[in-house]
C-alpha cells in the first residue's frame, strides 16, 4: 500500500486530479479515493518493475530447492524468490540504473539426524542445516549489477568446497 501511494504522489496526474475532484466534491475522503484508484489504473505503477532469472547449480548440479534473496548495495527492499530445479525468477522495483545487489543463496536440507526439539522438552525433531556455504550465504561474495533494463539473467555455479 505504501508503494501504491508513492507512486501516487509522484504521478503528475495526481495534483490535477485532486484539485478537479475537490471543486466538484468536498468530500475529502471520495477525492483521495477516486484519485487513487486513478494512479492506480493508469500503469503508473509499471515504471521501474524488472525481472530477474536465471539457474542455481551446487556441483554442478540444479539446485533442487532453496531460496534466492537480492538485497541492494545501497538503499532499497530485499527481493527474494524460491529456488525450484535450478530455476528462479524475481521481480523487482528498480529505481535507476546501474544498480548493485548482494545475492544471498539458501537451501536448509534435513541432515537425517534426530536431535532435542527446543520447544517441546523430551521431544525430538530433525536437524535441518544449511546446504549452501556460507560464502554465497551469510557472508556472501556474490553481487550483481544491473546497468540496464536489458540486464536480466544471472546464473550462479555454486561449489561446495573451495580447491
């Protein structure tokens, strides 16, 4: 909702709408809702939206699953999506170009190993532990930059153990 009105404010629109909606109504609540609902049809919105995708593989092998995560350099909203064999797909709100992200690469996988539930004394849960090391992860090295609209696929090769 918030984007929404951003966007609203912004679009030239939006003043010539309200001061012609507050001559003819002086309901101030009917104006802002019927100039809002005009912002939001015009495809105000669409300015700024990219979509990234590309593959994951570990190995050399398609991530089976895992989540993806953008979060830019500078200011701005973290952008995630899943990870489904190997592919992902997110979109994103741009703002200018160029524009820097870290990547951030997750897949917890159970370990096969039971161990002590935390919130349930005397019960016991599977041990999930994060797949992907911690150098696409936590402390991730990965970064992209968009330099365009026309940048929009990006595939990372993940390698388990450094040589």
């Amino acid at each position: 909702m918030n984007d929404l009105l951003q966007q609203a404010v912004c679009h030239p629109a939006f003043e010539k709408a309200v001061q012609h909606f507050q001559q003819i109504h002086k309901q101030p609540l009917a104006i802002l809702g019927i100039a809002l609902l005009l912002v939001a049809t015009s495809g105000c919105g669409a300015d700024g939206q990219q979509t990234i995708k590309g593959t994951v593989t570990l190995d050399g092998t398609p991530l089976s699953d895992g989540r993806i995560s953008l979060q830019p350099t500078q200011s701005g909203s973290t952008a995630s999506a899943a990870i489904t064999e190997g592919a992902y797909t997110i979109p994103l709100s741009v703002e200018s170009h160029p524009t820097s992200f870290v990547v951030r690469i997750s897949s917890p996988q159970p370990t096969g190993k039971m161990i002590s539930h935390p919130d349930a004394p005397g019960g016991k849960m599977e041990e999930i532990r994060e797949s992907i090391p911690d150098r696409y992860n936590n402390a991730s090295e990965l970064t992209i930059e968009l330099n365009s609209p026309a940048d929009d696929t990006f595939d990372f090769d993940l390698i388990r153990a450094t040589k």
